[in-house]
C-alpha cells in the first residue's frame, strides 16, 4: 500500500497534468471529492480534476509507477462505497459532446451526464438509451451495463456502444472498439472500471418518437390490490412496453409535493413509445386497478423524461441495495406486502421492482470469448431498496436493506445489476454482478491487464489469482 508522505507528490503530479490536483485540507478537496449520495464520503490521498485524456494518461502512469491504487469518479451517483487513500481522478471537466445525425450517434467525454446527451439530440428527433434520471453520468452507467428507461424495447445501453477511448493500467491511451480489440471491447461492455479509465466513449442513438409515458399514484392502503393487478398485467404487456412500481414512504418535506409529503403510496411508472391511444389502451387496467390520486401519464415530450421515475435532483444521503429476480410469483408478491406494505415499520424511502426482460433477455453469445459482461439477461424483475441516513434512523437503515435482501433471496437469480447493486459489505459480494462466465473472463482479464490491481475501489472484481487463493483459504 502506498503512504502518501507529504505534499511533494502532490506537486509532482501538478507538473504533469493541465487539471488540478488536490490534497486533504486543500480548499477544494472536499468540493471535488463529493458524491452525490452525501452518505459517501471518499478520502484518497489525492484527487485530480482531470480536463482530457492526457491529463488522465499522466496521472495513471505516475499512480503506477508508485504502486497508488487508482479510482475514477464523474458525477457520483454510483458510489455506493467510500474511496480511502490512493488516487482519485475527477472526469466531470472532460465535457466533449458532438451528435451525428446522419449516423445516429453520440460521442462523449467521461464527464458528459445524459440530461446533456439529449439536449444536444433533441433538435434531430433522436435520443440516447438513459436510465430513470438522465442527471446520470453517461460513460459509468454504460460500463455497468444500463438499464434504459426504455430497456425492454432496445436491450442494454452496453449493447449499442459503437467504441471507448480507454487508458488502462500501464498507462497507455487505447480506441476499443470490436475491431481493434474485441476480447477487451467486451470486458468493457458491462465489466465496469476494471480495465482502466474510459476518457470518452461513442455510441448509437434512436428516434424519439412519440412517446407516452409518467406515473400513477395510488393511496398505499390498496398496496395488495395495486401489486395483484401489476403482477396480472405486467405478464401481458408488449416487450416494448416498460413499467415500474414502487412501494414510496415520503418523508414530510417541503422538498416533496403536498399531496405527497409524509404518505405511503404505490407509484406505476410506465413508458411506451407509440400514439396516445396504444398506450392508453395498455395503460388501461392499472389505472383500473384501485383509486388514483394522481394519473400523470399522458404524451410526453422527450425532454421531460425524468418526471416519470421522479428521482431526486440534489444530493441527498442514502443506503441502497438491490438484486434480481426470477419471477413475480405469489410468494415474491407476498413478501414485497410484508417488506415494504402498509404495515412495515422499515425504514425504506423506496422498495421498487422492475420489469426486465424484452431486449434486455438477449443472449450473452453463448460462450463467445468476445461477448459481453453483463448480468441480468436471465432476470424477469429487478428490485431495488433505498433508505434515507436521516439521523434518526441512519443505525437502522443498512439493516433493512440487508434484511429485504435475505427477504427476497428465494425468488431470486442470485446475481444483482452492477449499477443497482448498492453498498459492497465486502470486496468479494462485487463479484454476483456477473454470470459465472463472465466472472471468470473478468478475473483472469484482471490479473493480465492490471496485475498490480490497482483499480480495486468500488465495483473491482478479485484478479483471477487472487480468487482461486481466497477459495483455497
């Protein structure tokens, strides 16, 4: 491990790099550390705001050369875990942005959050693969796999990643596509940060459409009612359709929508790509399906996507855990009423299942050596806790999470979406973001490409060696 001595490494790297290098008690060291869940506090020994792929180039082979373990941060929304010594590089400065429209593509810098992506689109009818919120950085979620808003309809955003610009471990700066590199390309697509720092990435984008989408609030005392009739009409929708539903326990803020604030509700989201009256159609049994508070759903213009998940906008602390699922069965309804229905006392702000499948339920390429990394193809739902680190309750939270988990083990598939995995309780548990086969690809990738491992913060699979010891220990 390498001890940090004085501020004479701070200035070393300075020298090296356009962006600026922070240390702890800097000015702005915490300001350029943050995540947006304020439950994460990162602490590495240095940080760089890193301004383009020379900059990161610098910084990885000066980490390298002194046995510094590396960690990457854009917007913070994936971290789960705190980051401790080491270097951390900042990419939120690296903003590159350019739309082809003839080609339907996008090509991004790693600081690029889709909220930009698609304003940028927007003028020529199309739209990129984002998930709820499009505050999201757009590089992090797609190394993750990413569950689109419209998933079911187009797979994966990893499935439609045309090429990464990828600095890895020895401190080379490399264009990965399925040309140039197809084992590595594929580690990429869903393998998250294991194999370096991606510096910019180039993908295709989608027409927009029209499209029909929002949500539905129900009072949570028709929980069982609503859950009975999603779990009915959720097994007839059209692959192309997606939806959502939430268990909300409010908080009383002024934060929250009056009709909201301080309630127990159930909340359908739903989006379709098509006329007003095809999604109404299909839309029609659930709004049957117990009284409405509110019925937001309704043609949609692109550019208000995020109101339909409603994810919050400023950073807030949270704990969070999710998993996948098998299928919604009479046993999982039941003990979703009995995690999170109205008569839990558990200190969830949201319990969420998702319909996966469609798209999303394409094959890995069987045992293509150049296939993908991404988990959750065998997944019918994806569920998702999170609980708010309110002081009251912060001792409490991380146990309800835990505890919806081993909850809903039995109806599960065994693995988790790596972007919706939540906090690692240990390096290990990182490793049921992955398919068996992939795992190991990905292990024996790590131990090749970075021996030293020096990408092992967040979501860092063991290297191959390193597993087969633990499992002999």
């Amino acid at each position: 491990m390498h001890i940090l001595s004085s501020h004479t490494e701070k200035t070393e790297l300075q020298l090296l790099v356009r962006g600026l290098v922070y240390a702890p008690g800097d000015a702005h060291y915490d300001a350029e550390v943050a995540a947006f869940n304020l439950a994460t506090r990162h602490t590495p020994d240095l940080v760089l705001s890193a301004v383009n792929a020379d900059d990161v180039v610098a910084a990885v082979r000066w980490a390298a050369a002194r046995d510094m373990s590396i960690s990457v941060q854009s917007t913070g929304h994936g971290a789960a875990n705190a980051i401790t010594g080491g270097l951390l590089i900042s990419t939120r400065l690296m903003l590159e942005l350019s739309i082809d429209p003839e080609e339907q593509t996008a090509r991004v810098g790693a600081g690029v959050r889709w909220r930009d992506v698609l304003r940028a689109a927007a003028p020529y009818g199309l739209m990129g693969l984002h998930g709820s919120t499009t505050d999201v950085g757009v590089v992090g979620y797609t190394l993750g796999g990413g569950i689109p808003l419209l998933g079911r309809k187009y797979g994966f955003a990893s499935d439609h990643v045309l090429a990464f610009d990828l600095v890895t471990p020895d401190g080379v700066l490399r264009r990965v596509d399925a040309h140039s590199d197809p084992r590595l390309f594929g580690l990429l697509r869903g393998g998250k940060g294991n194999f370096g720092i991606v510096t910019a990435m180039e993908f295709s984008l989608f027409p927009v459409g029209e499209l029909f989408a929002g949500g539905i609030f129900y009072e949570g005392s028709h929980a069982r009612e609503v859950l009975a009739a999603f779990r009915h009409w959720s097994g007839s929708l059209p692959a192309e359709a997606s939806a959502s539903l939430a268990f909300l326990r409010l908080p009383d803020m002024e934060e929250v929508p009056g009709f909201l604030r301080g309630k127990f509700v159930m909340h359908l989201r739903f989006a379709w790509q098509g006329t007003a009256e095809e999604g109404g159609r299909l839309l029609a049994p659930m709004r049957a399906a117990a009284p409405v508070l509110v019925d937001g759903v309704g043609p949609l213009p692109y550019l208000r996507v995020d109101e339909i998940h409603a994810d919050p906008e400023h950073p807030v602390p949270v704990h969070e855990g999710g998993m996948l699922l098998r299928e919604l069965s009479d046993g999982l309804a039941e003990a979703l009423l009995q995690l999170a229905g109205p008569d839990s006392t558990a200190p969830l702000l949201l319990a969420e299942i998702r319909l996966m499948g469609g798209a999303l339920a394409a094959p890995l390429n069987g045992a293509d050596p150049d296939g993908d990394c991404v988990g959750g193809r065998d997944a019918a739902l994806s569920f998702f806790a999170v609980g708010i680190m309110a002081p009251q309750i912060a001792h409490l939270v991380p146990a309800a999470i835990a505890a919806a988990r081993l909850a809903l083990e039995p109806f599960g598939t065994g693995g988790t979406a790596v972007n919706l995995h939540g906090h690692l309780a240990a390096p290990e548990l990182a490793a049921s973001a992955w398919p068996e086969a992939a795992r190991v690809r990905l292990g024996e990738a790590k131990a090749e490409l970075d021996p030293k491992n020096l990408f092992r913060h967040g979501h860092a699979i063991l290297p191959a060696a390193r597993v087969v010891h633990a499992a002999v220990a």
